[in-house]
C-alpha cells in the first residue's frame, strides 16, 4: 500500500469512510453486499458519526458504527485487527481457533458479539413498551485474522431450528467477515468482495479497476485520500494506531506466556501418561531439555 494512504482497517479510518453522515451511499452500499437483501436498504441513520479525541487513546474504546436502515433494522459493525496466531502453536494438534485449550482468546468474538446484540436489541424498549416495537437487529464483525473454523470469508447466521432447519425468526442475524481467507480469484463482480479488496488494499490494481466502474467504491477512495491528506487527522490516525498496537503488544505477551505455560502442562500430562519423549517433542515443540527439565520437577 502507497505510504501516502492510511489504512482503511485501522477502526479510526473505517468510521470515518463507512460511518459517515456525508457518505451514506458509502455505508448503504456496503450493507447491501453484506446482508444482500431482496429489497435493497435505500436509506440509513447513522447514529454515532462522531469521534471523540479521548477515545482515540483508550485501548478498550470501541469505534464501532450504530445505524438503522430504513426497513428499521438496527446494526452494529465492529472491525477488529488482531493476529492471534503464535508460533509455538503450530506443532500442537490443530483445532478450530476458538475452542484451542492452550489458547486464551481474548476478544471471545462469538460471546461478544451476542452481549453486544443483546444489549441492542433490549436497548429498544423503555419501561413498558410492548414487545411487538423490537426491530430485526443485525451485528456485523470484521476481521482481520483468521477466526472460524471453516474456509468461507462471509458467514451469516440467524436462529432455526435444530433437525429441520426451519427458520425461527430472523430477527437476530450476526455476521462474521473474515479478511484473511478472502482468495485471490473471488469475484470481484461480488460487491462484497469488491468492498474486501478495499479494504485489504485500497491502491491495488484491483480496486484502481473497480473504482472506474462503481461509484460508491470511487467515492469511498475519495474520501481516504483526503483523511490522508489531512495533518489533523493523520496526527489522530498515528494516536490510534499507536494505541492499537501497545494493546496488542499487551495482548501478545500475556498469549505467549499463556501459550508456554500451557505447552509445559501438556507435556507434563503426556510424560505422566508415560508417552514417549520423542514423540512428545512432536506434540509440543519443547526441546529435549526442555522436557527432561519438566520431568525433573514432577
């Protein structure tokens, strides 16, 4: 990416292209793509356009976007940059990331997102309003890491039911957009595919191509290049950017110690069950020493 544009995943730079007052079809567009409704969204009321300088530096800040379309469906879009992957996990039998019993997730994405839609959906009502004023409420989670345990880079669900498949209600639906297994021969006539390749690089020839031909892309473009452009805002871009990264950096040191510590314990549980160093070695990733120090102090 051209070091002149900022990056459009840093939460700071999303909301301001995609959470804009000014650039509606921006944000109607990306829905569209997302949800791919049968009647399109045609209107939306963004309800926390503003970005307060505080937030900026506080490392457990959300700068999420809050809309209601006009079909009054409430939405939440989080983006979320964390890569949790850690070396020493690569030679300890794979599972799907969440469910990783040496692994402590600290965004616990799933849970997360549905306390945050709960609290949207009850933050409707006042005391004694009936049920019947709930609207459709949707959470939209974007990630930059690679998170469920599967191949596809969009999944949507909604509540049905467990043997027939029957759909409940769709008024819950929660989304996870996961930018990392987005492959590089996805169609990029996919509007949603075409709103990834933005975001994963907004100078590549690819998007130079599509912004030629959709105007919401193009417009989108515009407005980075000129938050680029903006001393202010890249003096704010750097605030937050530092401020993810020390958060990470945080993050990442408490994973690997946990990491270890949990390494060590299973080895501890395989020499216990009398296996083989050799292939405990394999298991873990330990040296030799490392795990004759382990047996030493059982």
């Amino acid at each position: 990416m051209n070091r002149g544009l900022l990056d459009p995943k840093i939460d700071f730079v999303f909301k301001k292209i995609f959470g804009s007052e000014k650039h509606p079809r921006v944000l109607i567009s990306f829905l569209n793509a997302i949800l791919k409704p049968i009647n399109p969204i045609s209107n939306v009321e963004i309800r926390n356009s503003d970005l307060e300088k505080e937030f900026l530096d506080d490392k457990f800040s959300r700068l999420d976007i809050k809309a209601r379309t006009n079909k009054n469906e409430i939405i939440n879009i989080e983006i979320q940059l964390k890569i949790h992957f850690n070396h020493l996990v690569n030679d300890i039998p794979s599972l799907p990331f969440q469910e990783h019993p040496l692994l402590k997730n600290e965004y616990n994405m799933i849970k997360r997102s549905l306390y945050y839609w709960s609290k949207m959906y009850e933050e409707q009502l006042n005391e004694g309003d009936d049920y019947s004023k709930l609207e459709r409420t949707i959470c939209i989670n974007i990630l930059n890491f690679k998170y469920l345990d599967n191949n596809r880079f969009h999944n949507g669900y909604i509540l049905k039911e467990i043997e027939t498949n029957e759909e409940l209600t769709n008024i819950q639906e929660i989304h996870f957009i996961e930018i990392p297994k987005l492959s590089e021969d996805s169609d990029e006539k996919d509007m949603l595919v075409a709103w990834m390749e933005f975001l994963k690089n907004p100078e590549s020839e690819k998007v130079r191509s599509l912004e030629l031909t959709i105007s919401e892309i193009r417009e989108a473009k515009d407005e980075l290049i000129r938050i680029s452009n903006d001393k202010e805002q890249r003096l704010l871009y750097e605030m937050r950017s530092k401020t993810l990264k020390d958060k990470n950096s945080a993050l990442n040191e408490a994973e690997r110690k946990g990491i270890e510590k949990g390494i060590e314990k299973v080895a501890k549980n395989l020499l216990d069950m009398g296996i083989p160093i050799n292939e405990i070695i394999l298991a873990t990733g330990l040296s030799e020493n490392e795990i004759l120090n382990i047996k030493n102090n059982i």
